[in-house]
C-alpha cells in the first residue's frame, strides 16, 4: 500500500473513532445533560482542551499537509498494519465499555442520581478501560501513520489528562461509592489487566 493508502487509513480511524464518541455525546445529551450531583471539572476542560488541539492537531496536520514528513520514520509496513489492528481494537473496545456504562457514563467527571458502580464487562478488567481504549486508538494511529511526530509527541498530552483525571475521577468514586470502590480497586488494575 502507498503512503496515500495509510493517509486514507488513518483518516478512517479517526472518523470511526468521533462516530463512537459522537453517539454516546449525543445520547447523554439527550437523557443526562443537567443530572450531575456532583461534577468535578476545574482542570478538567482546559486540560481537555489543550489535549484534542494539540494531539489531535498533530494528527490531522500530518494527515492533510507535508509539514511533518521530515519526521517519517519508515517504518515496515507490517508495523503500520499491526497499528492499524491495535486502533481497531481499540475502537471496538470503547464501544464495549460505553454499552456497557450506558446511562452511567458522561464526558466529564460527574455522579448523578443513581449512579450505579460500574465492574462488569471490561471494568471487571480493569478500572479506567475507556482510558486504556482510547490509548490504543492513538498509539495504533501513531505506528499507523510511521511517523516520529505523531507516534512519540501527539499522545503525551492525552496520558498527561490521564494521570491527572484517573486520580480525581477514583477519589469522586471513593467518596461517592466507599469500601465498595477500594475493594473494586484491590481486584483491578488501572489501565492494563494483571499489569497496571
């Protein structure tokens, strides 16, 4: 396949990759928009922000103009497919854990009423596998696209929210869900089963 083809790949990953996010947005929109209890989003917005411009950006600046090819890596093109595969997995395994949050999932850090603890599907796996999901999108994309910029740069601000939203979202859900939380906690890693 052409660099053309893994352009084209690449910008069908992030088209599938908003559809998911976009039918999930619009259907809390729809049911849930104004139920919070209690949000926690100081941070949160400018972080989310800066996250999407600038890793997001990187992506589509490599996709759509030759200002980044300097930073080509070249890398085989079994590399590129297996990338490929990961983003797809990745895809796939959002959409699981957004069916399987369902009403309970919301785009920032909130407990409604009636917020149910979530440890069935992949949260039986792990805590945080949203986060685990959409890191595979953009690590997949980053060796899809074989380039040093978009592999390396683009995801550092998306795990720099990561590191500072898994913390408050598990103490929102320790004062929120109590012993029941640590103990979901003491059986499940953070982002990867049996590793962290």
């Amino acid at each position: 396949m052409g660099e053309i083809g893994w352009r084209i790949t690449c910008a069908a990953i992030i088209v599938i990759f908003r559809v998911v996010r976009r039918r999930y947005r619009a259907r809390w929109r729809s049911t849930h928009a104004d139920a919070a209890v209690r949000r926690i989003d100081t941070k949160e917005k400018v972080l989310l922000g800066l996250t999407t411009l600038i890793g997001m950006g990187l992506c589509l600046l490599w996709l759509v103009t030759p200002w980044l090819d300097r930073a080509a890596l070249g890398l085989p093109a079994a590399a590129r497919v297996a990338g490929a595969v990961i983003s797809a997995g990745g895809i796939l395994l959002l959409a699981w854990v957004h069916r399987t949050l369902g009403d309970n999932w919301s785009p920032s850090l909130e407990v409604r009423r009636g917020h149910e603890l979530v440890d069935r599907g992949p949260y039986a796996l792990v805590r945080h596998p949203m986060y685990t999901a959409i890191g595979a999108v953009i690590l997949g994309y980053g060796l899809t696209s074989s380039n040093a910029i978009v592999l390396f740069v683009s995801p550092i601000p998306f795990f720099t929210l990561v590191a500072v939203r898994m913390v408050t979202e598990e103490r929102l859900l320790l004062e929120q869900f109590g012993e029941t939380y640590r103990a979901y906690m003491r059986r499940t890693k953070r982002l990867v089963p049996f590793v962290v």
